[in-house]
C-alpha cells in the first residue's frame, strides 16, 4: 500500500523483515521482488507522487563545480519512481571486460564475477520493459541481418552490440497500482531517512528515524536494511550516520573516494562511401517491437592489448542549435525544446539542456527559413513522430534522420577511470533537516580522454582498411575538445565501492556493508568500475540479486 504523509500521526513506528529506503528503479525492483516473495517490506520514500520544490532542495549540493558536474536538481529526483522520472530508457549491459583489473583502472575490478551478474539481466529486463536480455545482432534479430553499412566487418571495433530502450519506464507509474494493492509492501511517501540507530556488538542497524519537513516522524524497525537512494544520496547518509568516523561502513577511508559517471560528447563525424539508403543510422526494432540500436565498440582482446578504457561510439544527428544542417526537422525540434513552458512537456531537463547547447547558435530566423524551405517533409515528419513519442505504448526514444551525403554525427559515451581525487564530502552547509550537504569534486583524468581518442582513431582505420568510410574531426586539438565536453553527475558511480576486503572497499560482493551484519547499499555508487554503460540496468540486475540473496537468508534465519 501507498501510505501518504497526511495519514500519519506527528510520531509512529512500524516493523517489517526489510526496509528499503529510496523508490527509485533500485528500490522499487528489490521492495517488489521481496514482496512477490511473501516478505514483509517497508519502503520510505523522502517525496511524494510528484515534485515538491522544498524536498527536492535537500539534495542541493554545498559546493560543485557546474562546468563538471550537473546541478542536483536537475540529476536526482526525490519522489514515487526517482531518477527513473528522468530517465531516457537506454538499457545497456556491462562487458565482460569492465570486471577484469588493469593498470588503466589502477587495477579496480570488482569482486563478483561478469557471468554472475550477467545471470540476472533477463529478469532485470523485465521489470525495465526492455524486451529480452539480448544485446546483440545475432541474438535479437533474425539470422542475416545486414551489417550497420554494406562492407563493415567486426574486427579491432565491433558493430554488433545493441542498446535496448525501455518503453521509458517510469518505475513509479508502472509499479504503482500492484504497490497499492499489495499486502506485503508499504510505502510511506514524504518521509527522508536521517539517521540510523546501530547496535554495537555485533554492530547491526536497529531502527531507521525518518522525518518530514512538516515534523512528522517514522522510526523503522527490520531486520535487514537497504539504502536504495541513488548514488550520491546513498553516499551522503551513510557519511552523515558515522561523520566523526567519516561514515558508517568507513573502515578503508574509500566512502565518498572514487567519483565517477562517464565521459561524453562529440569530436567527429564518419563519411561513409557506401549507398546511404543501406546505411541502419537510427533505431531497429526486435520481434516484440522493443527500439534497439547499434553502438561502435572496440573488441575486448584489443581493449586489453591496448590497456583502453571501454567506450562506445554511435551514429547522430547534427548539433541541433547550428541552423547549417539546414534540415527543417531538426529546426523544429530545436525551437521546440528552447521555449521555457513547452519544453518541460518534451523532455527532461537534462536531456533537454544536451540538445540545446552547443557551441554555436544560430538565430531563430535561420531556423524558421529551414522550416519553411523544408516544410512539407516537416509536417510529413511531426505528425506521426509525435504519436510515436507521446502517446503510442511502447514510445520511440527519439529520432534520428538519414543524412543524404552518408555523412553523421559520432557520439561518444567512454568509461571514467576511478581516481581517487574525483569524490564527495560532507559540506558544512546543511539542509532543512539538518543533515550536512555534499561538496562534490568531481575530476576526469588524461586517461579518460585518451582512450575517446583512441576508439576514434581505431574506427577511422578500420573503415578505411575495409574501404568504406573515414572520420572528419572537428578541431584539431581533440584533447581540449574533449575537455570542453566533459560533464556528468547523472551517473553517480563508486563513492561506495565493492570490494572483497573490508580495506579496499565500502560493500561486500552482495552489497552488504563491510563491518554492519545487516545494512545494504543498492545503487550505482557500488559498482568498482564504470564501464561504457549506462548504469540503471546493472542495478536493477543487482537489485534482482540482492533480493534472492535477502530471501535465502531471511529463510534460514531464527528469529
């Protein structure tokens, strides 16, 4: 059941099996499965069904750097169904290589293995509505599918791994009804997690407090734990229940180290010299009419020969804002999402900034000539685009035009290196309910943009080798570029670490925290490495897992 603020006395306390804090896609995943199962859970959740402007401002960082790192509130949602609200549905596995040490890494690997994990994406999949766990050509579509152009043959970069998109899933709206009509589940909306009541020998968590910013107050009891509040979030209360030790789990000075999400942008184009109606430059989809996509990725064996940080390169339009792709279509969607009321209605704010910001802006009447000289192929094109988007079941995940010369934009999405200067801390700003703030300092290192380099490049002689492309660079000083470009905050990977050894890490292998019998972190800031992958899909496997590891112990526990 769905337990609002209103409904609540100003004090109450509750007992269950599992308390789970944060609905986000983690939270919700795991709360359900356990609840399917027959286990008893407590969800709280800090917001309500929609945004409130006053708890969404407890997340506000005491100190970043925008250039780096987006604004809180545009990468967090606190609120029914989290980041999932913000989502764009991409689901994307992580590779066998990014669990492997190497000296790119600083040796980091993590220490469950890429099968283990890998077990759970079939039913990871299916709580993200992104059809089957099939993630490349061979396996999801029918045998002789062409290749991404005539000619191009897997070797040092491959073209046969896809993306998946969710319908998108806004975890909050789809689960909603079976939560409120479930018997094992309740969810109690507009409370935040602000501390935990431990017990010392052996050190175990008794009692969640949660507070409203109206007064109201919840305590928790379980007997298990999870802390599903997003990667920083998470970071921050486990930094705030222990601050004079640095925070609870803190035993290897890691908590908070080790900051990273991923490095994207674009530094190239690709010519091709093939027929460019053969060119696949948009979205495919499957048997079940899930979108899929094709990525360029360089081949494990090479990633490892070379020591390169994974990256995946894919096909895209033109900058939107530059009005010299003279495409009426894409005029369109520019002027669109550049007025303040109706582009809230178009997408969310991050996917939004990304497509209006650029470099170069050309003036509205350039925009509004291509729309006229373009006009009938625009209405052709908006009508039925708007259907698909807005109001078909399963809605296109955006678009993307054929280019007439073959020639395409190269976006790029490359894995961060943990540094251990990139990290988080607690600011000594504090937020209404009296929990200190973060200050994030978020660095890139030389290796990340090194590797952008060197996937480009590996591309660029390949399609020449085979004789069917080449890619035209933007600039000359790729580096800067890349710099320029440099900005995340939406993937919050690694300031909780999973580790093998309580010195090298934050959770264990089944995301336990090392040194508490009972608590769990379950969001993005576990995984040891970034990968080329966007993360929701790895946790909503990891929240899978964590659910069946919880049920085997809670059955054989004696109460």
């Amino acid at each position: 059941m769905l337990i609002e603020l209103s409904a609540l006395g100003p004090q109450q306390s509750v007992d269950c099996e599992v308390c789970v804090v944060g609905a986000g896609p983690a939270g919700i995943t795991v709360a359900l499965d356990l609840a399917r199962a027959g286990r008893d859970v407590v969800l709280v959740e800090s917001g309500g069904l929609t945004v409130d402007p006053r708890v969404q401002s407890l997340s506000d960082a005491g100190a970043l750097e925008e250039h780096r790192h987006a604004s809180m509130d545009i990468a967090t949602r606190r609120h029914w169904g989290g980041a999932s609200t913000i989502w764009g549905g991409r689901c994307v596995p992580l590779d066998e290589v990014d669990f492997e040490s190497r000296p790119a890494r600083g040796g980091a690997s993590w220490p469950l293995s890429y099968e283990t994990l890998a077990a759970y994406y079939p039913k990871a999949c299916e709580y993200a509505l992104c059809g089957q766990a099939s993630f490349n050509v061979a396996d999801a579509f029918a045998s002789g599918a062409p290749p991404i152009v005539p000619g191009f043959m897997d070797e040092d970069v491959t073209a046969s791994s896809l993306e998946r998109w969710s319908l998108p899933t806004n975890f909050g709206a789809v689960y909603e009804q079976e939560v409120r009509s479930s018997e094992r589940l309740r969810v109690y909306l507009g409370l935040t997690c602000v501390g935990l009541d431990l017990a010392d020998e052996p050190q175990r968590v008794i009692a969640i407090r949660a507070r409203s910013l109206d007064g109201a107050e919840l305590v928790v009891r379980a007997r298990r734990f999870i802390i599903a509040a997003g990667g920083l979030e998470s970071t921050r209360l486990l930094m705030n229940c222990d601050s004079e030790r640095g925070g609870l789990g803190n035993h290897s000075g890691k908590l908070g180290r080790y900051y990273m999400g991923h490095i994207s942008g674009k530094i190239a184009e690709v010519r091709f010299s093939t027929p460019p109606r053969q060119t696949i430059y948009g979205f495919e989809r499957d048997s079940e009419g899930v979108y899929c996509r094709r990525r360029f990725v360089v081949s494990p064996e090479i990633q490892r020969q070379s020591n390169l940080l994974n990256c995946a390169l894919w096909l895209d339009n033109p900058p939107l804002p530059d009005a010299a792709h003279h495409n009426g279509i894409l005029s369109m969607a520019y002027m669109a999402l550049s007025m303040p009321v109706l582009s809230r209605y178009l997408a969310p704010e991050a996917i939004r900034r990304a497509a209006v910001e650029h470099s170069v802006r050309s003036p509205w009447w350039r925009h509004m000539a291509n729309i006229l000289v373009d006009l009938p192929a625009t209405v052709a094109f908006i009508v039925p685009f708007i259907y698909r988007r807005y109001f078909a079941y399963r809605r296109v995940p955006g678009f993307f035009l054929p280019s007439r010369g073959n020639r395409y934009a190269l976006h790029y999405h490359g894995e961060q290196a943990p540094e251990e200067n990139s990290y988080v801390c607690l600011s000594d700003a504090r937020d209404e309910l009296g929990m200190r703030r973060l200050d994030i300092r978020f660095r890139y290192s030389h290796a990340d943009a090194a590797s952008v380099i060197e996937t480009h490049r590996l591309l660029d002689a390949q399609l020449r080798r085979q004789g069917i492309g080449e890619l035209l660079y933007s600039e000359h000083d790729l580096l800067a570029s890349i710099d320029r470009q440099a900005k995340d905050g939406f993937h919050q990977i690694g300031t909780t670490r999973m580790s093998r050894r309580a010195e090298d890490g934050v959770v264990d292998e089944n995301c336990k925290v090392h040194g508490v019998d009972n608590l769990y972190v379950l969001s993005s800031s576990v995984f040891p490495t970034s990968g080329q992958a966007n993360p929701t899909l790895a946790v909503v496997a990891l929240a899978v897992r964590l659910s069946e590891h919880l049920r085997a112990r809670l059955g054989t526990e004696v109460l």
